[in-house]
C-alpha cells in the first residue's frame, strides 16, 4: 500500500513537472525566459552595436520608435561645454574658429556639403558636464577621465528620459575627431549593464546621415537634413536607476592598481597581456607634413624604398615653414630630429597631448605602428579602420577638410601608410599586431576617448572577446612620478632639463585642433633629449637619444649629487604608486621651475615661452601614503545599490578636464 501511495505521488510530481517544462519552455530552470533579468539580454551576442543611416531614417518616420514599437533616442555628443553651440547647432562661423588651417573656407565647404547640424530630434549630451566621465580617484591619484559612477549614469539616464526598454542611438557632430565620443559612451553604458540590444552608435555619424539625405531623400533634405540651431524635443525626465540593470560589466575596465600589477608580474612584456597604446602621434596619423609622401595616396613619392631619413630613424620636421624645396627634397633648414625606434619603426615625442609629468609608454606596449614579431610592418591609426571623407571647397575645387566617415568593415582594406601596399585588409592589419583575439588586451591613449575607439571596433567589429579600456590612460599613468629632474646637476657639461623655445611637433594640417604636444628639449644643445631608463629600482642609466651625436652612457643613483633624476615628483618620493619605472623611452615634461627664473641663459635655458599646464607637468592630487589595491572605482561601482540623491535628472557640476577629449 506504501509502494502504491508512493507510486501515485511520484506520478503526480512527475505530471507537475512535466507541466513546468510546457510552460516555461525548453530550457528548464537554466532558460533566460525563466528571469526576466535574463531575459533583458538575450540574443545580444547576435545583435550589431552599429546601425546605419537607413535604419534610423526609418525609425524617425515610424515616430521615433523601433519596429518592435521600442522608443528611440538620438544623443549627439560633444566633448566640452560650449561645443554644443558650434557643432549642434551648426554655427558656420563658429566652426571656422576651430577646424584649424583653413578657417573659414574649410567650414564653409562643410556647410555646402551639409555636414553641420544636428538629426532631426536629436539632443545634446555634453561629455564634460559631469556625468559620463567624473574626476574620480583609484586610490593614489584624483583622475578626472575617469567613468561616471552610478549615481552620474543615473541621472544622465533620468535627465534624457530613457527608460528600460528605449533604444539609446549615439552619434556625434564634431568633424575633427575620429568617432571616439560615441564610443566612449557606448563603453561606458555597456560597463554599467545596458544590453547592447538598446545601444546603438550611427555608423558615420552625421556625416553618414547627410549623406543618406541627401543621396537617397533628396526632396527631404530641408526637413531630414541635418538642423541648425540649438532647439531640443522636450523630455519628460524618468526615474530609470542602473541599479535596475541586472549586471555591471565592470571586468571591461582595468584600473590602475590591476595595471601596475600586471606590469609587476611581467604580463605585459612576456606576451600574456597585450597593452595597445591607441594614441595618435600627428607623423603616422598624416604624413602631408613630409615631403616624401603624397598625402592623397598616403604613399612614398616615386620610390618602392623608404628614404634615407626613415630608414635611420630621422624624421624631417618643419619649424619654420620651409622644409621642402621646389624639387620636393627635404630642405637645408629642416630640422631633422630621431625618434626613438620600437619594433623597427620610429615613433615620434612626445607623444602624448594630455598634461603629464612624463612622456614614454607603458612597459610592452603594442603601438599601433611597428613591425610584428615577423618583421611585418603595420599601421593601425585611426584612418587605417576609419574611413576619411574629403570635403571639397567648391570655390577652388580642391580638399578644404578630412572628416572622419564610417568604420572599415573587417574586409575592407586597411591604409597602412606606407608604400608596402599589399591590399591588406583591416581585420589582417590588426593580426599583425593582436593575433590572438582570445587574449587579454587593453588598450589605452591620452585620456581613454581614442583608446575606447580601439575597444570598440576591436570588441564590436572584429569580433576580439577579452578587450579592456584603461580609462585613467596616460592622464592618470604619466602623472604618477615618485622621481623628477635634478635641476641642480651638471654632468658631462649638458643640463638634464633645459627647454628650448617650443615648437609644434610636428606641423600637421591639424595640429592647433588637435592640440598636438609641443616639443620638449632636454640638454643644452638644439633638440638634445635624454633617453632616461630606470635600473633596479633606483639606479638610472642616461643616453642622448636624439641629437645626431652620440653620448655615452652612465648609470646613477639618485642619491648622487650628479644623478640627473631625484627623488620627489606627484609622488613625493614614494615608489609604491610610481608608473615613470614601469615604463620605456621616459622623458620628462618640463614643469614651472623651469620658468621662474632659476634657470638663466648661463645654463642655456631659453626663457621665452610660457608653461602650458594643458601639456606640461601638471599640478594633481595624489595620495602617496594610499594603501589598496589601486581599485577604489570598481569596489563603488561593484557595490552601487541605488541613487542617493533627489532624482529627475538633477544636473552634476560641470568641469572641463585638462586638455579636453571624451
């Protein structure tokens, strides 16, 4: 009778079970359709982070909403407060003021082609105005490029009333940058769990946009053009929080303690982890400076082989305007400074545009120009996976602009600035750099906007499946110095710091907008710099690596008198945090001693220049007594419940970090 009894009710469970599997379908307990948590990013893996202008053209028409009846939101993005009031509302001569050579006529053959404005019901989001990036600390450093923590992405989210299920599409006005605002924030509202199914970038942005109009709508380009002037839909703010987001994709961020961890241990130099230095040095960004190359083709005049100059590492730099001769031949006045060679390719310094106390590189750092372990050359710039739009100036007929277009697809092919053309494609020019999409990468630039292009199209395009951003990027890394220049020291006769005047380095088409570095000079000849290397903690060998002459080496401590480093810096001497000894080809930036008189013309120091805190070393808040692990950001943000504050969108503090960039 027991066994009976038992009978019926295990055919009773049974029948219960049975009857949970029909209704919760095939996937059991483990099926995303059993958690509506889950069920927000199902499919995503499957679903492209790049729509196209036809696309949007008709979510416009269907009333601002999907096909699926999701709404939609069009978020134009510029970089600083007040950009807005020039790209936004497509002020022509506002523009002029800030594209660089060319003025005024490079803003009108921008607005003859219909490339200033903004979409049709399109908002602005001002990256700078407090929310998407924050001025946030690690732990040793206050770092103000770091991601907004939960409570600024919350009212961001709030303040332009998007919801759960709307369908964030970002795009971006401003033509003198390559696409990394849209990408800074798509990595931004990925790392704080938006499903990649409400998160679009316009693939060209607004470029692409007027063109679409204007190719395929001609009749509507008054009314789907794009808009001028600075008026906004109105928005109904919500009460959206990312805490109601049921993951956080912290893992896609390294701060600065997991960085210096991974240099410590070796990763970064024995193949582990490959670091990809994302910033664009002007020389292999545009070559119409040097007078070997052909700016329209991006190839070497008139010869398979690369000139004298490149072939010894010696890069002709115009400071004076004349650098070429009628013949084209690089002229007698050009200076002519070396550039330190890595991987078979000189690179050009200082590199980074951002304030810094430092220039170099992070310890095993990939460039994105080099040679492969193979001896094959690459060239992964921005116009290598972006394409570049020429605008005409219909007056002369001639290029009065590049714009930045659409990104390559992975089959497209890749310019690689050289004249080694083999029809590469992109997705082949970055094997040669990152064969292994499987292994960790990171990548990094001036400020972590560029470096959030190379994690998108690397993690979005070309399908790599463990990519990190470094947001702090050189920011953070080229300020954390636990030593500095020992103005005191005299060996072999040359200042270790002494600064020319400064030059553009070098002169682009457009380095005023790009706000290139300026050139440093170290010693006390013209364009002599010295290549300082750090050695078993605090013993420093010193080399004159760029004047045409050579210096010997010699090793130091920096307790000698005669060292050209001391201890010191942001750091105040404290190496636990210092970043200068985990990095290659250091040199320092000049700071504001060097211009307060001390040094006077007797230590061939020129005096004619003022400091530029945008560039030079910067003062910082550092915390040189921190102890942590250096990532203070991801414990708040790992443990982010809810917002704390009134709600609706209620605005944070703007600031405009130094030296701008998303």
């Amino acid at each position: 009778m027991l066994t009976k009894k038992r009978f019926i009710s295990l055919a009773l469970f049974a029948t219960l079970l049975f009857s949970l599997y029909l209704i919760f379908g095939c996937g059991g307990a483990t099926s995303s359709y059993d958690d509506p948590n889950e069920e927000y990013y199902a499919g995503e893996e499957n679903v492209s982070a790049l729509i196209e202008p036809e696309t949007l053209y008709k979510w416009i028409k269907n009333g601002y909403k999907t096909d699926e009846g999701n709404p939609v939101r069009i978020i134009h993005i510029e970089n600083n407060p007040g950009d807005e009031k020039i790209w936004f509302a497509g002020d022509v001569a506002k523009v002029a003021n800030v594209v660089g050579p060319g003025g005024m006529a490079a803003a009108q053959a921008l607005d003859d082609a219909g490339y200033l404005g903004h979409i049709p019901g399109a908002v602005y989001s001002v990256s700078h105005e407090g929310y998407i990036v924050s001025n946030r600390s690690d732990g040793p450093m206050d770092t103000d490029h770091l991601v907004g923590s939960g409570d600024l992405i919350t009212q961001w989210l709030q303040k332009y009333g998007i919801t759960k299920n709307t369908v964030i599409v970002l795009t971006q006005g401003n033509l003198t940058y390559p696409g990394f605002c849209p990408a800074r924030f798509y990595w931004t509202l990925r790392y704080w769990g938006i499903s990649k199914k409400y998160l679009k970038i316009l693939d060209g942005g607004n470029v692409a946009w007027a063109d679409y109009i204007k190719t395929n709508h001609p009749d509507e380009i008054a009314t789907m053009g794009l808009q001028k002037g600075l008026t906004c839909p109105k928005i109904t703010p919500s009460n959206i929080d990312v805490a109601d987001f049921p993951r956080r994709n912290l893992d896609i961020k390294v701060t600065i303690g997991e960085l210096i961890k991974l240099v410590d241990e070796g990763k970064t130099t024995d193949g582990t982890v490959a670091v990809l230095d994302g910033r664009q040095p002007p020389a292999p960004f545009y070559f119409d400076n040097i007078s070997e190359y052909s700016p329209e083709k991006h190839t070497l005049k008139g010869s398979t082989n690369l000139p004298e100059w490149y072939d010894k590492g010696f890069m002709p730099i115009d400071f004076n305007g004349n650098d070429t001769n009628a013949d084209g031949t690089v002229s007698a006045y050009a200076s002519k400074i070396k550039a330190f060679v890595k991987n078979g390719f000189p690179y050009p310094f200082n590199i980074s545009a951002k304030a810094a106390a430092f220039d170099g590189e992070i310890k095993g750092s990939k460039l994105i120009k080099g040679k492969n372990a193979s001896g094959v050359p690459f060239n992964i710039a921005a116009p290598a996976f972006i394409n570049v739009v020429k605008v005409i100036d219909n007056s002369t007929g001639m290029p009065a602009f590049l714009a930045f277009g659409k990104y390559k697809k992975p089959t497209d092919e890749a310019w690689d600035g050289t004249d080694w053309a083999d029809n590469v494609t992109v997705a082949e020019m970055f094997a040669r750099v990152l064969p292994d999409k499987n292994q960790t990468i990171i990548t990094y630039c001036n400020s972590g906007a560029m470096a959030a292009t190379y994690w998108f199209y690397l993690t979005e395009v070309l399908g790599y499946k463990n990519v990190k951003l470094y947001d702090g990027s050189w920011i953070e890394w080229g300020s954390l110095v636990a030593f500095e220049p020992n103005y005191d020291n005299v060996t072999q006769g040359l200042k270790v710091v002494s600064s020319e005047v400064y030059k553009w380095f070098p002169k682009t088409t457009l380095a005023a907008t790009l706000n290139m570095p300026k050139l440093l000079v170290f010693g006390s000849g013209d364009f002599t710099t010295f290549h300082i290397e750090n050695r078993n903690g605090e013993l420093w060998a010193v080399a004159d690596n760029i004047s045409m002459t050579s210096v010997p080496y010699f090793e130091c401590k920096v307790t000698d008198p005669d060292c050209p480093v001391q201890l010191g810096g942001n750091l105040s001497g404290n190496t636990a945090w210092d970043t200068i000894s985990r990095s290659e080809k250091v040199v320092f930036r000049p700071d504001n001693l060097v211009n307060t008189g001390t040094m006077g013309s007797s230590d061939n120091v020129s005096n004619t220049k003022e400091y530029d805190s945008v560039i030079d070393w910067p003062t910082v808040t550092t915390y040189p007594g921190y102890v942590g692990d250096g990532s203070e950001t991801k414990i708040e943000d790992e443990d982010y419940s809810g917002f704390t504050g009134g709600g609706g969108g209620s605005a944070p503090e703007a600031f405009v970090p130094q030296g701008g960039g998303c």
